[in-house]
C-alpha cells in the first residue's frame, strides 16, 4: 500500500486536462455501445511524455490555453467510463487515506437515449455539444428528455475534467504510475488492464477496511474524543467556512442560470413578433414607407437573434461547466470530513484502551501483594494491550499527518481550479458583452 505521506510540496510542474469529444462506439462481437471521451493533458513533466507516447497534432480546439503550456506538451489519449472506475479503485487500494474525488455516477440510459438508432449524434446533443466541430450555438430544447439526455453527458464530461484535473495535481498522486500510463497511453493501458484482470473482489480491498472503520464511528456517532487536535479544529472550521461560501457562490449562480434561461426565451419571442400596421395607421401617415419598416424590422430580428445566440452560448457555460464543476469542488471539499471522522473514531479507540490499560495497571497493584498468580495474568494482559496502544497511536499519528497534508493539498488544488474557472467565466462574460456591444451598435 502507497500510503506514506510526505511533507506536502506544491508541484512545479503545470498540468491542465482537458477532457472533450465523446464519442459512441460499438463492440463488434458484443453489439455493445459505449461512449469514450478524448484526454488531453498539457503538462511540462517530463514523465508524462516519452519517445513513444504520440503527441497531439490538432490542437486548435486548445488555443485558449497557449498562454499556459507549450502546444509540443500536450498528450491525447480516449478512455471509455469503465476505465476511469479502474483507474478509481486502484486509487483507493494504494492509497486509501488520500481524498480522491468521487467519479460521476453511470447511467447507460440516458447515455442511450443521446443517440438515434443509427449510431449518429442526435441534432440537439451536436448543438449542445458542438461535437460536429462547427461553431454551433445551442438550439432550442425541444424534449424534456433529450435536454436531459444532453444536460447528462455534459455534465458527465465536466466531472471527468474535475476529477483527473484534482489527481494531476494532488502532491501525492500525480507521480502515480498507473495515473500516468492512462494518461499518456492507450496501448499501455490495454495491457495493464488485460495483465492485471481487475476484478469487483479485488476493488473491495481497498476500501473495505477504511469504510468498516467509518461505519464503526457512525455506530458512536455521538461520542467524542475528549481532546481535539487544535490543527483539526482549524481545518474544521476553515472547511466549513469556505464550504459556506461556496455555497453562496453555487446559489447565487443557479438564479443566474434561471434568468439567463428566462431570457433566453424572451429573446425567441421577441424574434418571432412580426410589424404589423393596419390599413387605418396607415392612412393616418402621411409619409408612411413600408420598404424602410420592413427593412428596420429586419434588422432588428437579426440583432435579437445573434442576442440570443450568444446568450445562449453564455447560458451554457453557467449551467453545464460552471454549475457542474462548483458543485464538484463542494463535494471534494466535503469528502475531508469523512477523513476527519474517521481521526475521531481512531482517537476514541486509543482513549478507550488507554483506560483499559489504566484500570488493568490499578488492578496489578491490588493483586500483586495478594495474589501474585493473578498479578501475573493481568500484567500478561497490560503487556499485550500495550501493542495495540502503540498501533493504535501510530494509526491516529498517521491519519493525523494525512489530514494535514490532504488540507494543504485541497488548498492548493481549490486556488488552482477556481481562478481557472473565474478566469474562463470572465472571458465568456467578455466575449458575451463585447459581443452585444458589436450587435447593437449604430450601423
């Protein structure tokens, strides 16, 4: 088990994954479907590139991030669903202490009800998506299903994003070899996944021990140690201090989303309304010039048109990316509590032993010039339980270390992927008011 936690060392490389292009394939002999989406890391490690790992030759979809990493570093590899629950649960044998997000939940239908029967893309996920490469704008949801449907692997898709973006930069995770070899390789990957036949047994053994000790602590849920580590109670309340906050943001930015929405569908509206001037307006103008109106009239459809498209296009960041990977962050945040639980529950346990081992040393003292021969048992008993205090000490001393590693690295991580993703909501904001901006103003 790699669970050695070193002093945490913010990493001095830069790593940014991009995860995009879903696409459906179908195995042969099966005529099973499955969606697999294109990994593209940027990064200026060097152990995430080698001679035979092939490098990207379209990056033109990557051009807002040139600014970042050099185009020669970014790596592309596809992986389908089931390879990230692989790569998931050998995450949580080797290293079953660490806080690794939790993994988007699968669901085949709605992945099914995406595409036509044919095999191709339904029109609206192309436009949602724009999987076509064209820059299309959203079309109107015209199914409650299939918004749904969309909304699905969007949202699928961010969470994927968040998730390798969260390993590739955790202090103790980005060096890990298995996270590397599914980056950077798919042909690698195949063979480690065919070599070590990952089963559902062997996924349990990594999680067991440390979810059976939860569940423990929850049967003494109302217990708590007598001493708190004064470090733990910082990082308690700086968690919920800026889990709050958070919060605020998320809920601030769902109405956001409603208004965007609302508007979006006043802009359809107002684009469909039609001039219309009854034969007694117009005997009642004298200069009356139903040519200029017209023309007027058109320009003005077109201007609320482009409005709309590029609402929408600002509509769908909030709602899929913004939204979704907020969302994702609070949770990653949240899953720190567990570890800090779980410290609880060790600390109980070494408390509880501590006053076995005081009472069996009161009990030695009454019996040891009385009855020796029962003397002797109870201090056969103190020795034994003396190795269990000192596992249980270092288990907390661990567990311990962990949480004050595990808090530097979510601080970390959090900085990084929140002013990534302010910074591209700006931009989007930018582009969208510059955009009005170019749409209405004077001919």
């Amino acid at each position: 088990m790699s669970d050695q936690v070193d002093d945490f060392q913010p990493s001095h490389y830069k790593y940014n994954v991009i995860v995009s292009d879903p696409q459906k394939k179908r195995v042969e002999e099966t005529h099973d479907s499955f969606i697999s989406y294109s990994i593209a890391i940027r990064t200026d490690n060097p152990d995430y590139h080698s001679k035979d790992k092939g490098k990207n030759q379209d990056v033109s979809e990557y051009n807002s991030y040139d600014d970042l990493y050099n185009i020669d570093n970014t790596v592309v590899t596809r992986k389908r669903y089931s390879d990230f629950l692989i790569l998931n649960q050998f995450l949580k044998i080797d290293y079953p202490l660490i806080n690794v997000p939790k993994l988007p939940p699968k669901n085949n239908y709605s992945i099914k009800q995406i595409y036509h029967g044919n095999g191709h893309v339904s029109q609206n996920a192309q436009n949602v998506l724009n999987i076509s490469g064209t820059d299309q704008t959203p079309a109107a949801f015209g199914h409650n299903n299939i918004e749904l449907d969309d909304g699905f692997l969007l949202r699928r898709l961010y969470s994927l994003e968040f998730y390798l973006n969260t390993l590739v930069n955790h202090s103790s995770l980005q060096n890990y070899s298995l996270l590397i070899t599914f980056m950077t390789s798919d042909a690698e990957w195949e063979v480690l996944k065919n070599t070590i036949q990952f089963t559902k047994d062997h996924a349990s053994l990594g999680q067991s021990s440390v979810e059976d000790e939860i569940s423990e602590y929850l049967m003494n849920v109302f217990k708590k140690p007598a001493k708190e580590f004064k470090e733990i109670k910082e990082i308690k309340m700086k968690l919920e201090k800026l889990i709050y906050n958070l919060n605020k943001i998320l809920k601030g930015s769902l109405k956001l989303n409603k208004i965007q929405e609302l508007i979006v569908k006043d802009f359809s509206h107002l684009q469909k309304l039609k001039y219309d001037v009854i034969a007694q307006d117009k005997s009642n103008i004298r200069s009356f010039d139903s040519s200029a109106t017209e023309k007027h009239y058109s320009a003005f459809q077109d201007n609320m048109n482009s409005s709309k498209l590029l609402l929408s296009e600002l509509h769908k960041f909030n709602k899929y990316e913004n939204l979704n990977k907020l969302q994702e962050m609070i949770n990653y945040l949240k899953q720190l509590f567990d570890l800090i639980r779980l410290l609880d529950y060790k600390q109980l346990d070494l408390e509880s032993l501590q006053d076995t081992s005081n009472k069996l040393q009161m009990d030695k003292k009454k019996y040891e010039n009385v009855n020796i021969e029962k003397a002797k048992k109870i201090d056969l008993k103190i020795q034994n339980l003396e190795g269990e205090l000192q596992e249980c000490n270092k288990q907390v001393v661990s567990i311990f270390q962990v949480i004050l590693q595990e808090s530097e690295n979510i601080e970390y991580i959090k900085d990084l992927q929140l002013k990534k993703l302010f910074k591209e909501l700006a931009i989007k904001k930018v582009e969208f008011y510059r955009g009005m901006c170019k749409v209405w103003a004077p001919k």
